[in-house]
C-alpha cells in the first residue's frame, strides 16, 4: 500500500474501537498448517493477547489466498483487513492500543533490530527446513499443504510453492546452505537472543513487547512441532532462559484464558 | 484458344454429344422445343461416374459418404439436385474454399447412351491458416495470434490454437474437432484451455485452466451434446476494496463434471428469427468424477416467435436455473447465476441483482427471467432492402429474480421465495444485427421493482452480445 493509502486506512482504523467480533484466520491447524505459519499466527495469538484484545481464531483452508498479502495470518476488524506482525502491530497502535509506548528511542531501535533478525533469520530457517530439505519437503510439507485439495491440483500446488520458496531461497543467498549450516545459523539466533534476554523476565525488563510475542511465537512452535528429526528443537532447548521465557508467556497468557 | 473468325451465321460447332444441334436444325427447334423438356424429365439417366477432382490430403473414402447419394438419381433434374445436396454436404465439411460441380455425359467403352459422369471440382483450404490481432483497451494491451489447421489427417479434423498475451494476462485455447465420416453432426471435439475473466460487479478475478471433451449427436430432431470437464479455478479479489465475503471465496478449487444439453432450434435465424421456436436444456452433474466442487446444476432456455402484421415479430422468451449443492459445502461463487444488465433484465446494471455484500454481487442459486418483445422494422422504413433491414425497433417487457434457496423447505417455499419480490423493466430501443451472431441494442428502460441493493441504469442503456434475453 502506498504511504497517503496507509495514512488513510490509520485514520479509518482509528476511528473506531476495537470490536467483540475481531477474528485471525489460519489454515487448518490440524491437517494443513506447517511450521512457519503456525509460528507467524503464535506471534500475532500472543502480541494481542498480551494487548487484552480479544480474538476469535478461524481456521480456512483457503487462508493463504485470503490475505491481502498472501501470508498467513491475518485479522479482519470491523471492515478492515490487515496481514502480518508489522502491520497488526501499526493497526493496533492507531487504535491507541500499545506495548511499546515505554520504551525510549534506544529501545525501540534496538526492539527492531532484534525483530529483524528473528524474521531474517529463524523464519526463514523455518522455510528453508520446510520446504528445501527433500525428507522434510516429501514427508510433512507437501502433504500437509495439500490436504484440502483433491488429486491433480494437489500435486500442483504443493510444487507450486515449493518452486516458489526454493527460488526466494536462491535469491536471498540461502540455496547454497546445507541443513547443518542452517542448524548453526539458528544457534547463533537463539544465543544472541539468549543474551539480550538475560535473566530478565522479558526482553525489555517488566513489561513484555512484541518482540516478546515473536520470539515466543517461533521458539514455542518449533519445541512442540514435530519434524522429521528433533535437531532442531534441541538447538533450542540447550539454552535455558528461553524454555523458561517460553513457559513464562504460555503460563501467563495462553493457559487458564479460553482459547 | 485460336482465333475464331465468323463468316457466316452458321452457327459454331458446339463440342458435346448432348446438345447436338446443328446448322440444319436451326428451323426445327422451336418445333422440337416442347418434347426436349419432357425429354429432360422423363429421361431415364444412369450415373455412371462420380469422382471428385483437386483433392490434396484429403482421404478420398471418406467423401464417398457425401456424394454416396448421386449414384440414386434416376432422372436429369434428379441428377441435378442430388449434386447441389452432395455439394451442401462437402461446403458443410469445412475443408474446402470452393466446390463446382460440372456434369457430362459418360465416355469411355463402357458409356452407356444414358449414362451420366458426375464431377466435382474442389479447391481444398490451405494446410494452416494463422491470424495476428493487437487489442487494447482498459489499461491492458494484449497480442492475439490464431491458427487454424483445416483437415489436419484428411478426414475433415479441425485444430485451432489461440494464444493471447497481455501486459496483465496471458490465455491460451487449443481445440481439437472431428467429425464421424458419414455423420458430420456426429462429433467429438477436445479441447484445452486458459482463459482469465474480471468481474467489476462481484471484485471477482477468475483463472480457469481447463480440459474438455464433448461428444455430440442428433437424436431424431434434436441436437444432443455430452460432455465432461476438468477446471482449475483460481478466484480471488480484483482490488482490496472487495467484501469479505468475495475474499472468503478466494483460492483454489478443482470442478469435474459431466453435462448435458438438449436443443432444439426450428428458427429461421439465431438473431432476429422470424418464426420457429427454440429450446435448450442443460444440466450439469459435478463432484462424482473427482474435483471439490460438488452440485447439480439445471438450466433452460425457451423462445417462441410468431410473425404478425405488417412484418413485425412477437417473440417471447423465458429462461431459468437451479444450482443444488450436494454435500455439505456450500456453492462456490463461480458456479452461481447471475441476472441484470442489457443482455438479461434490461434497466438493471450488468450482473447486479440479486444477493449482494458491500456492493459486490455474488450471484444467486436459483432465477427465472422472462421477456416479451415486439420487433418492427424502423418507422418511415429508411434504407429499406439493404442496410435499413439490419435494423429493428424493439417495444419489450422484461422480469426475472435471482435468489438464494433455504434448503429443507420444499419445493414449495423454493418457488414462493422466486416469485417474491420480482425485479421487472419495460422500454423500447433499436436493435442492429451483425452478420449472424451478435447484436447491439440500444435501448430506453424503465426499471420496476427494484430491491434494495440491486444497481439500476434507468435511462438509455447500451448493449452488445450473442445471447439476450
């Protein structure tokens, strides 16, 4: 959308308050959905639940090509429609609904910075995993993407996207990679975030952020989803302020609250 | 040819035994005149011959069929208009640019002395035929090239190729069509496509990429066709603007079906008959040969035209649909009818009746429509016996509704919801025939019974299309 277009949604968006009949649409958890979609959807499940906004979670098997940017996931308030952590993140914001009006300029750059690196990094680790490694691509993939379809357009669209992701690795520098140097870039993710975190309870001390709602969103799925080996959640579980981190949010935001 | 110089008013020696006439019998022939005419009628002929002339690729057994029917003729008058059908017959094939026919009588040793040689002479059409259009037009330019490949093995198959590619969207469409050798309305045709479609009144993009093959045949005097069919469709939202509802239909789905369609045409012409009657029904079953798309779907065309004074035409027409989901699915957005706009309800905006969301129409599961036209030749008759006749006044009275059905209720409360709340127009206009296919109306409506939400275009209202109701 251009500036003066996103401008005017802002003020659109502002206007009203947040409704009772909010809803995020996913695709079908149990069948359909792969790892870095579930992640993207946790992430946005738990910023606005952190935020107290109430959402009702619809699962569609047709979600991908519901959303205006053809990613997963997106939510529709009142008469608008909007996909993906960043925007939600602006929309909520123009609706006066914020958690990261404490933090000073340093903070807010630096809340970015590491907000980027998960995307460039664990995200599309996810993706590369999904749909570049042929074990993992031929057993989970594939098969799970295509579910909703009948023979031939299954075929055809879970090489559709496949295609489509192997040529956005290649064009970001990641085809060459092998599965091993994967596992180390995420390593080396987890352990920057690692020790930003601290001991501290969340990223920026008391009060949890959206980078809180992203990082747990990937660490969360990628320890409770299954994949064709484990490697990579034991990358994961070798550091042990983000298991806590994780347990921290899941205990405080998504048990006793109705999903 | 030599010169020929006339010295006398002999007249020139005529070549051909069947003439036969001669200086001397010059003073007799008004005398003979009238038994020469018998003679022509009652004489009894034998065709001895018939052979075609100038084919290239074409299998010559499979024309025997055609002109099989000359052998019978029994007389000279008989000869002749069993040549002009077997001529019919070999244009109809579509394979040749040019059919002549020159009868003779036999030579040979074997001639009889009644016996007749039956030629036709055919040119056949070029090998491939190919064709190359540039269109422009609402922001988009698109390159358009055909071919056309005539008699493809020699029994009158036909291959077509269409490929259009545009600054926004590229279709494609490859036909196959062969007809059985004997029986050309007996065909089958195979057929493999791309087309793109944008729907401004639904925010509606549609992709089909599509396989078919139909299978058609007469059955005593109808034309039957069966066919099936497998398409892709991809839909999705032609601006962000569009209703929730419209993007709640985006995505994939695969359609296979198997169809059905009945006509019976007894007009004189397709646009603008005169008199005959017309009646097309078509059904179509999905979701038992694969694909996700599952219901049954059921529509009808009639048409009734009478001839009355002073060369106008009465014509009435009546049309209508049901779509039945089977399963628990509800249908899918490009499967529905819709109704309105000047080919169907004329005063109503294009497809703009009906159930709607946020002005996005998205079509309806069952409808009805119905007109009442009254045709006559423009007043004061300008331009009579040429370019005048292309055009009529019309005087029309046109209703219809397109709904959704609440399943469960009976067929009764499906045909109280259809009758409720009828959309209905009347007006006059000017209606222009081109060649035998399409027409442009102009039209003044008045629209009635306008429902809440429905888009009307009071007024003067433009039309162009193939089929109208």
């Amino acid at each position: 959308m251009s500036l003066a277009a996103e401008a005017f949604v802002s003020q659109m968006a502002a206007a009203e308050p947040w409704p009772e009949n909010a809803t995020l649409y996913q695709p079908l958890k149990d069948d359909q959905i792969l790892l870095s979609d579930c992640a993207s959807s946790l992430a946005v499940q738990a910023y606005l639940r952190m935020c107290c906004l109430p959402v009702q979670v619809v699962c569609k098997a047709n979600a991908e090509y519901m959303s205006p940017s053809g990613r997963i996931p997106f939510i529709h308030v009142g008469n608008q429609v909007v996909s993906e952590l960043g925007p939600i993140v602006q929309f909520t914001k123009a609706k006066g609904h914020s958690l990261s009006d404490g933090l000073d300029d340093v903070q807010r750059a630096e809340m970015k910075a590491y907000m980027e690196l998960v995307n460039n990094m664990l995200l599309t680790a996810e993706l590369y995993i999904q749909w570049c490694d042929d074990a993992t691509a031929a057993e989970i993939s594939r098969p799970r993407y295509s579910s909703p379809y009948s023979w031939p357009l299954n075929n055809i669209l879970a090489y559709q996207k496949q295609w489509e992701v192997r040529r956005k690795m290649n064009a970001i520098g990641w085809g060459g990679k092998t599965l091993e140097q994967v596992y180390e870039d995420v390593s080396q993710c987890c352990q920057a975030l690692s020790q930003r975190l601290g001991t501290q309870p969340y990223f920026f001390n008391k009060q949890p952020t959206e980078l809180d709602a992203l990082v747990f969103g990937h660490l969360f799925t990628i320890l409770t989803t299954r994949l064709t080996s484990t490697e990579l959640a034991e990358r994961i579980k070798s550091y042990s302020n983000l298991l806590s981190f994780c347990r921290r949010i899941e205990q405080n935001y998504f048990e006793g609250k109705s999903s | 040819m030599g010169t020929v110089h006339a010295r006398s008013l002999d007249p020139l020696p005529m070549h051909g035994p069947e003439f036969g006439i001669q200086a001397d019998d010059i003073d007799t022939t008004v005398i003979e005149q009238e038994p020469k005419q018998e003679v022509l009628e009652n004489k009894h002929v034998v065709v001895q011959r018939v052979h075609i002339d100038g084919l290239g690729r074409t299998n010559e057994e499979f024309l025997t069929y055609e002109i099989a029917d000359v052998f019978r003729a029994r007389n000279l008058i008989d000869v002749m208009r069993k040549s002009h059908e077997a001529r019919q017959k070999l244009l109809r094939l579509g394979i040749f640019r040019k059919v002549e026919v020159v009868i003779d009588t036999s030579q040979g040793e074997d001639a009889l002395p009644n016996g007749l040689d039956v030629t036709f002479e055919v040119t056949e059409l070029r090998r491939m035929t190919g064709s190359y259009n540039t269109m422009v037009g609402n922001n988009e330019g698109s390159m358009v090239l055909g071919l056309k490949l005539p008699n493809v093995f020699g029994r009158a198959e036909k291959l077509t190729f269409q490929f259009s590619y545009g600054t926004k969207e590229t279709s494609y469409g490859l036909s196959f069509f062969k007809p059985q050798p004997g029986h050309f309305e007996r065909n089958v045709s195979i057929n493999v496509y791309k087309v793109t479609g944008q729907f401004p009144w639904s925010s509606l993009r549609e992709t089909d990429r599509g396989v078919s093959a139909e299978f058609s045949f007469p059955v005593w005097k109808t034309s039957q066709t069966l066919k099936w069919e497998g398409v892709w469709r991809e839909l999705g939202c032609l601006a962000r603007t569009a209703s929730f509802a419209v993007r709640e239909e985006s995505g994939h789905s695969l359609k296979s079906s198997l169809s059905h369609a009945m006509v019976i045409d007894t007009r004189n012409s397709s646009i603008l008959p005169k008199k005959g009657g017309l009646l097309k029904i078509h059904q179509e079953l999905a979701g038992y040969t694969g694909g996700d798309a599952s219901f049954l779907k059921e529509d009808f065309e009639i048409q009734l035209n009478r001839s009355l004074f002073w060369d106008s035409v009465l014509s009435a027409s009546l049309w209508g649909g049901l779509l039945l989901p089977i399963g628990d699915k509800p249908t899918s957005i490009a499967d529905r009818f819709y109704l309105g706009g000047p080919t169907s309800i004329r005063g109503f905006s294009m497809y703009s009746m009906g159930p709607q969301s946020e002005g996005d129409y998205l079509g309806g599961e069952a409808y009805w429509a119905g007109g009442l036209h009254l045709y006559t030749p423009l007043p004061f008759r300008p331009g009579r016996g040429g370019f005048g006749d292309l055009f009529r006044t019309h005087f029309f009275l046109n209703a219809g509704n397109l709904c959704n059905l609440n399943y469960g209720e009976g067929p009764q409360a499906h045909l109280k919801k259809l009758a409720e709340c009828i959309r209905w127009s009347y007006g006059l206009g000017i209606v222009l025939r081109l060649g035998n296919i399409a027409r442009l109306e102009l039209n003044y409506c008045i629209p009635m019974g306008v429902q809440s939400g429905d888009r009307i275009c009071d007024g003067v209202q433009f039309g162009a299309g193939i089929r109208f109701l």
